[in-house]
C-alpha cells in the first residue's frame, strides 16, 4: 500500500495527482493507492482536483500524517503486506516506524 499525503493547497501535489491517478490505474495489481489529504467531504467520495480515487482518507488536520511524520506535502509511504513500514517517508530520511509493525508501534 502506497500512501500519498496530499494537501489541496499544495502546487505540487496538484501537479502529482495527474501522476498518482495513472499509478492507481496502471500499478494496481502491485499496490495499493491510498490518497491523504485534507478538505471537504464531498472530496472524500473519491474525487480530488478532478481525478478519481479508489481510498481518499481525509483528515482534520494533520492526525494521520503526524502519526507517520509526513509533515510536507506531496509525501509518500509504502507499508508493506506484512503491515511494516516499506520505505521512509519520501524526502525526509529515516521513518520512525521503519522495520516495525504500524499496528503494534502505533496502537499499542
């Protein structure tokens, strides 16, 4: 599963989504798209900037990308079948969850 932290106010997310819609389309046998992002509920019905979704999680603020330090936009994670973290998050270096299970780390 690949998770994309998007923000609608973000230039450069804009320009991704184009990018992150054709990975949805052409890489789904390999992963999963899971986009991140902030705004209206009506967004969360799979469209954002004019591109569908499959899984469009938004949050309220920055809960679900704090958990995972993706402070910047555009982000990505990969978390692998096994539910541990696959890459650290783009951009920043290490991820405080790389090697552990997501699960067990976060929840308990």
């Amino acid at each position: 599963m690949l998770l994309l932290f998007t923000n609608p106010n973000c230039g450069p997310c804009t320009a991704l989504l184009t990018e992150a819609a054709r990975w949805q389309d052409e890489q789904s046998t390999h992963f999963k798209l899971v986009l991140i992002s902030q705004g209206s509920a009506k967004e969360k019905h799979g469209k954002i900037q004019g591109r569908e979704f499959d899984t469009v999680l938004l949050q309220k603020e920055q809960e679900v990308s704090s958990q995972f330090r993706a402070y910047g936009t555009p982000s990505a994670v990969l978390v692998r079948p096994d539910d541990t973290i696959g890459s650290s998050v783009t951009g920043s270096g290490s991820h405080p969850f790389a090697g552990g299970r997501y699960r067990e780390r976060v929840t308990g």
